[in-house]
C-alpha cells in the first residue's frame, strides 16, 4: 500500500487525478467538486494542520491541467 499524503502533495495528487479521472477536463472543474474528488483519492488522508484552502486548489488544478495537456491525444476519440 502507498504511504498516505495530504493536501500539501499537490503534484501528486494531480498524478493521481488524472489517472482515477482520464476524461475530465480540469479546466473546467469547480473547486467543490475538485475537493470532492482529491479526498476520494485511495491514500488521500488529509491533515488537520494544513486544510483545504483555495490556493491549495488552485495549484491542484493547475498541475492536472498542465498534466492533462501533456496526455498524448487519443487519434480514435472523437
């Protein structure tokens, strides 16, 4: 099992973003749904000395975006 991170692991939690959700389109994510999601992650265990805050979203967002535009672009999709 992976040893658990927070909400300070924003790279990783980008990584394990886009993974767990290949065809969302991060860009246009609400900060409420992104939480929802990232404190669904399996290993996500948030720590009750650094909550949630809107910069801590942000970076999240801005790391899965520029993750999901380094994606090599599926020919066969439509």
């Amino acid at each position: 099992m992976d040893a658990p991170y927070g909400w300070l692991d924003v790279e990783l939690i980008a990584e394990n973003l886009i993974e767990a959700h290949p065809d969302i389109d991060p860009v246009r994510l609400r900060f409420t749904d992104l939480k929802l999601m990232v404190e669904r992650l399996p290993g996500f265990t948030p720590d009750p000395d650094h909550p949630c805050n809107e910069r801590i979203l942000e970076t999240i967002q801005a790391f899965w975006i520029a993750e999901h535009e380094d994606r090599p672009i599926d020919e066969d999709a439509e």
